[in-house]
C-alpha cells in the first residue's frame, strides 16, 4: 500500500511538472501574453518605486489576454517580489502613527474581501473604487481653483476606515492605492516619507493575501509559473520608480499623484461599467 501511494504521488508529481512545463512554453511562445504582461509589471514597478495608484492599471492591462480572475493571481507573488525590492530601497522611512492607523482597518478589509469573494465582482468594487477615487480628485480640483488645498491631520477612525477599504478593493482587484491614498494624500507628508509609508503598508496586505488566495485556489500551478517568467521585469521596474520619486519635489509629487488618480477613477469606472454590462 505504502509503495502504491509513493507511486501515486511521484506520478502526481510528474504530471505536475509536465503540465508546469506545457504552459511554460506556450505563454513563452505567446506574443499577445507579453504585449500585456509585460506593460502591466513595469506600471505595477513603478508604482510599487514610488508613483502610486499606477499599479491599479496592471490587472485590467492583463486581463486584455486573460481572464482577470487569472491576471490578479499571476499578478500576486510579482507584486510580493516588487514589495521585497521597495522594503530595500525604501528602508527605514516610514510613519508609524499612520501604520498604527490604517494596517489593523487593512487586515478587516482583507478578511471581508475573503468573505464576500463569491458574491462580489471585481467589477463591482472598481466602480465603486473609481467613483470614490474621482470625486476625491474634484475636491482637490476645486481646492486648488479656489487656492485652498485640503490639509488634515490624523483620525483615527477615518484611517481604520480608509484602511479597511484598502484592504477589501486591493483584495479583490489589486486595488488598494486610491483609499489608501484617499486618506494619505491630505496629510501632505514629505514625498520620500509618503513614499515609504505606502510601501511598508502595501508589503503587510499583499503578504496577508497569499493566505485566502491560497485557500480559493488562485495560486495554481498554471499562474505561478506565468508569474515566475515576469519577475525578472520586477526589480528594474521598482527601482526606477523608486528614483523617479526621490527627484521630485512636494510641488511637483502631489499634483502628479492627484493627476494620476483623475486618469484612474475614469480607468476604473469604464472598466467597472463595462465589466457589468452597462454599456
């Protein structure tokens, strides 16, 4: 009996390889799977290096060639690799009060993302994502208009909010950046501090999500192995974000950051409308 399940599982095991193999060679020889993998990492990169919110473009780039259930688990153990670099080039910049705030509101997000995987889309919380997103950035518009930028302290209970909405969004779609940024951005922080803040807090609810996509069986052989032919475009990418940020001033950053949050909430609301079928 025992030499039987032996073989068993070394057959098992075989097959795995085999089929590991298979689809090594047929994304290898796949010209389409690189035209978007490819833009999807370097943009997950650089906004991992320092230029947030672009990373929530990665998983909708991808998912021109695959399914975007597919994209955000291919998209998971690279962003891990990225959040390793990033934790380097970053190191020892951080803001504890606001860690201390927005992680323990990130864990919830993440368990409710778990819980309700099965009954919300990705589509759902990208709309939902972008509308938020977007009339954050006419309160900016409008402040700025009126000379009169939005500037906050911390609250707590905004932050456990804010961070909890991180978690649920970069649960089910990677994307984590916009409430988180929603919440960060009027603190008006030093950019390099803004900066390694967000890295260290998208580090901790990346490595927390390998548990529930594990158990929904996202990580399988086939998305691993597709991840694995990508790392390599991780590193580089990172850290040419990381100094794009390191050479821009406060007056440069932040109207950049908001920019990019107006070319994403309308990213996300076309995505989320069309996913739904409205138009």
């Amino acid at each position: 009996m025992a030499r039987q399940a032996l073989a068993k599982m070394r057959a098992y095991g075989y097959g795995l390889a085999a089929r590991g193999l298979f689809i090594m060679m047929s994304i290898l020889t796949d010209p389409l799977f690189y035209m978007a993998a490819i833009p999807a990492v370097i943009l997950s990169g650089l906004a991992k290096g320092g230029l947030a919110g672009l990373g929530v473009l990665s998983v909708p780039v991808m998912a021109l060639v695959v399914a975007p259930v597919q994209a955000a688990a291919i998209m998971l153990p690279i962003l891990i690799v990225m959040d390793i670099v990033s934790l380097w080039a970053w190191r020892g910049v951080f803001e504890v009060r606001l860690l201390s705030i927005m992680l323990p509101g990130a864990l919830l997000g993440i368990g409710i993302g778990w819980l309700a995987a099965t009954v919300v889309t990705a589509d759902h919380v990208r709309l939902i994502i972008g509308g938020i997103t977007l009339l954050f950035f006419m309160r900016w518009l409008i402040g700025r208009v009126r000379r009169r930028e939005p500037v906050s302290e911390h609250h707590a209970a905004k932050g456990f909010f804010w961070g909890s909405v991180s978690g649920f969004t970069s649960f089910l779609a990677h994307a984590g950046g916009p409430p988180y940024q929603i919440y960060a951005m009027p603190l008006k922080r030093d950019p390099v501090l803004f900066t390694g803040t967000s890295v260290i807090f998208f580090a901790v609810v990346n490595a927390v999500k390998l548990i529930p996509y594990f158990a929904l069986g996202q990580l399988d052989s086939e998305n691993l192995v597709a991840a694995l032919i990508l790392m390599p475009i991780a590193p580089v990418a990172t850290l040419t974000g990381a100094r794009l940020v390191r050479r821009m001033s406060v007056q440069v950053f932040y109207p950049l950051m908001y920019g990019l949050m107006l070319v994403i909430s309308v990213k996300l609301i076309h995505d989320g409308m069309h996913g739904i079928g409205a138009w």
